[in-house]
C-alpha cells in the first residue's frame, strides 16, 4: 500500500478515503522536514495545506507522485516546477464558493455600517440611546461594485451585491484584460459590466479580489492604486494577501486615501503589517472564506478523492497541472 503524508489533519470524511487507499501518516512539519519527507522515498502523495510551501527546490529533491492541496488556490505549490518534475497536484474546487462570496458581503457590509466598531460599542456600555447621528454608516444599496476577476467566487459575488442593488463592474484578468463572451456571461448578460482595470480602481466604491495570486497579481493593489480610488472607497480582499501591498494599504487606511478595507487574507499571513491592528476602519478576519462546517466537509471529500486516486495510480479529478 502506497503511503500518504497528511500535514494537516482534514475533517471527516476526508481521514475514511485516505485510509482505505493507503497507509496515511498525519505529521506536522517545519519547512525543512517536510523537504526531507518528501526526498525520502517513503510517501506517495501529500496532503497538504495552504501553509507548507513547496517550491522548485523542495520539488526538484521530491520522491513523491502528487500533492493534494486542501484548497481551492495553490500559490503555495509551484505547479510548473512539479510538471517538470511529473508531480501531479490537485485542489478543490467549487465547493466553497458560495461561502467564499458570503465572506465578501460579510466584509462589505460589516465596514460599510461600521458593524464591529457598534458591537464594540454596545458592549463597552456606551450605548444609551437611539441618536439620528448615532453609527453612520455607508449605504450599499445604489452603490458601484468593481470585481477583480471573474471566476466563480467573483460570480457569486455579483449574484449577491445585484439582490442588494448595487451596480456590478468587473474585470476578469487584471491588470490586463481579455474578451468575455455574452454566453461566457451567461446570467449576468446585460446586468453587470466588463470594463478596465484603471476604470474599476478609478470607479468602485467597493473594490472586491477575486483573482489568484501571481507574479502578474502580486501587489496589484499598490499605493498608486490606492491613491486613484475613491477617497470614499472601501478594498475588500478575499482572495489572497500579497495582492495587496499590506504596508501600502496601512498608510492609505491611517491617511485617508480611501475610507476602509475589510481583509480574510494578509500578505504575510498569520502576520499582519505592522500598524494594521491599530486601525478603526478595517475588519479583520482569519482567513474563513470557506470555514463553514459543511464547505470544509466537502473540500475533505474531494482532497481525499484526489490523493487516493494518485495513492492508487489513477487519475485524480481535480488536476491542475496544464
Ligand atoms: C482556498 O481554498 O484557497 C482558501 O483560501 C481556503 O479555503
């Protein structure tokens, strides 16, 4: 039997569908160990998650048939070094978009009506009384969404902020663009709008990533970004931190180059850029786009799914190698 390396226990039933195609082995690694697990010759395939790194230097040592990342992204896996190397990697996806989605309008809405600051303030004791000036927020309703990207998660975004009534503009692959077809738009013909990456930095009053990260992504939101947003304008991130130039995003938060910023994902995470913590008008969250009980179920299903179909020679579904 083929032996699994799992780096990161997953849920049920992802333990089940491991065990019945291989002989599975749940470690926690540094960087290096996991290096040396993987050169040594003893496990097949990897399960692996967000936070191990396997870059061209791990994989060129690797003794490994795949890796089965939990996650729909695999910026921390570089897929052409594994190509070259025929190690097949897999992820996740579909199943946590609608949750993801949830997470953008979760974060759209709290920084919009200043949700955590009023719960801040309600348990402080402060509130004693309806006030007309009490806690204004910004409306959503009428309001211009700008996605970058649009793919699925960015889709079931535009689903959302079209019932909330706002304008949706999107732009599938910045900082370039690429036609869209009116059957590729499929439901959001004639409702949302395909513009320019300058347009949406320069035009959303809400400006949501949906985009992976890449060397054509890195720090596309920059502070010269920053700067040509509206000074009312609020950045939401549920894609990946170092989109986003995090000490860039700092200043323009401290000095008001735009109004706030609501964040599941940092460029250095678990850390966060010094000073960001300080900020009134940021929502923090750790990283839970697609923590729901049923969503994380599902992607143990289908990263399970994946690594016994490479423990036991057959051809996992989700491959993303080209
Ligand atoms: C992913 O799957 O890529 C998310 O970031 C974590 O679920």
């Amino acid at each position: 039997m083929s032996r699994i390396l799992v780096t990161t226990p997953i849920p049920d039933p992802g333990p089940s569908i491991l065990e019945a195609a291989g002989e599975v082995e749940v470690r926690a690694l540094g960087a290096a160990e996991l290096a040396d697990a993987c050169a040594s010759g003893r496990y097949a395939v990897v399960v692996s998650q967000l936070g191990d790194r396997f870059d061209g230097a791990l994989l060129s040592r690797a003794q490994i048939v795949g890796i089965s990342n939990y996650a729909v992204g695999y910026d921390n896996i570089d897929v052409a070094a594994a190509t070259e190397h025929g190690i097949t990697v897999t992820n996740t996806p579909g199943v946590l978009t609608d949750s993801t989605a949830d997470v953008a309008l979760l974060l759209m809405l709290a920084t919009a009506r200043r949700a955590i600051e009023a719960d801040a303030f309600v348990r402080a004791g402060l509130f004693d009384g309806w006030k007309p000036e009490l806690m204004l927020g910004t409306d959503v309703s009428g309001r211009v969404l700008g996605l970058a990207g649009f793919g699925r998660i960015a889709r079931a975004t535009a689903r959302r902020a079209l019932a909330f009534g706002m304008t949706v503009n999107f732009c599938p692959r910045p900082p370039g663009d690429r036609p869209v077809s009116d059957s590729e738009l499929g439901e959001f013909a004639g409702r949302v709008n395909h513009v320019s990456w300058d347009d949406i930095v320069t035009g959303s009053d809400f400006l949501s990533l949906h985009i992976p990260l890449s060397d054509a992504t890195h720090h596309l939101v920059d502070s010269a970004a920053l700067s040509a947003m509206k000074p009312s304008a609020v950045l939401i991130n549920t894609a990946r931190g170092p989109v986003v130039d995090e000490t860039a995003l700092v200043t323009a938060l401290h000095d008001g180059v735009i109004a706030a910023a609501g964040l599941d994902v940092y460029e250095h995470e678990p850390r966060l850029a010094p000073g960001l913590a300080d900020l009134p008008n940021v929502v923090l969250l750790p990283h839970v786009g697609s923590a729901t009980v049923s969503v994380r179920s599902e992607m143990a299903r289908l990263c399970a799914t994946n690594a016994a179909a490479m423990a036991t020679g057959s051809k996992p579904p989700h491959c993303v190698n080209p």
